[in-house]
C-alpha cells in the first residue's frame, strides 16, 4: 500500500475507535475529559447555528416579484443584459449567472446552490435543481406586470423593443 493510504486508511480507524476508547476509559474510572473542551464544542455548535441562521439584507434597488401562494423573490440587475441578477430569496442573496437558452426564456442558473430561475414573458418560475427539481416558486410577477399587463424585461422583449 502507499503511505497515503495506509496514514488515511489508520487516520479513520482511530476516529472511529476513539469514542470507544473514551467512553471505556470513563467506565474505568479514569477522569473525565477536562470542560475547555467541551465548551469548544459548544461554542463550534453555536458558531454553526449562527451561520445557519445568516440573514443577508436586501440589495439596494431590488425588485419585487410576487408569486403564488403568497411568496416573493426579488430581483437585482438588467435582466435584458446582466449576465448575472441578484436573487433575494428566503433571506439570502444568490448570484445567478445567465445561462444562454435557445427558447427565448431568461435562464439564470447557479450549480452551486441548484437555484434555477427561469424568466418567459408572463412570469417567473424558481427552482431548486438539487433533486426532484421541485419548482420554489412559480406565477412570479412584477406590480407592472400583474396590474397593468406588462411583459417581462427579457432580453428577447428587449430586441423585439429596440432597446
């Protein structure tokens, strides 16, 4: 075997053995381990809740898109030139590069996240990639578009426009 291997290969047997050579270790009566560590733990676990729980604000100039089912996602950039929008969903922003579509419809796609933003004339549809490709939000619409029958600024309404 090659010592890489080998040192990983040992590397896991011993994580995998420690917490069985602790908790033999207590039912012998040895001491128990010392409380700094157990509060680095905590404070790690405290720290990782904290991350989890990141409320990022919403960027300046961001545009309301009302969906169905009474959620919202905003939207931050030209969507008729951008090559990447800012997406404020859920109390996060994403950045969204654009994804070149054949079909006319606005692509905008981040692998990282699997969010998948997808913009036709009458509305926008949000979808998470990472699975089953469940659809997050769909019927999306700007005040514009819902109240006085606008299209959406796609960058094929763009071209059509002259814009």
């Amino acid at each position: 075997m090659n010592k890489p291997l080998l040192a990983a290969l040992l590397g896991a047997v011993s994580f995998a053995l420690a917490g069985v050579s602790v908790d033999a270790a207590a039912q012998a009566g040895a001491p128990a381990p010392k409380p700094s560590t157990v509060k680095k733990v905590k404070k790690s676990k405290k720290a990782q809740a904290k991350a989890a729980a990141k409320v990022d604000p919403m960027p300046d100039g961001a545009e309301t898109w009302n969906c169905a089912e009474g959620t919202a996602l905003y939207l931050k950039g030209d969507m008729s030139r951008d090559m990447v929008m800012t997406l404020h969903w859920k109390d996060r922003n994403y950045k969204l590069p654009r994804v070149i579509t054949t079909t006319g419809a606005d692509r905008f796609y981040d692998t990282a996240t699997g969010l998948d933003l997808v913009v036709i004339p009458t509305k926008a549809m949000l979808f998470d990639d990472t699975g089953d490709r469940e659809r997050l939000a769909d019927e999306c619409k700007t005040d514009d578009m819902a109240h006085n029958g606008a299209l959406a600024p796609t960058q094929s309404n763009a071209l059509k426009n002259g814009q």
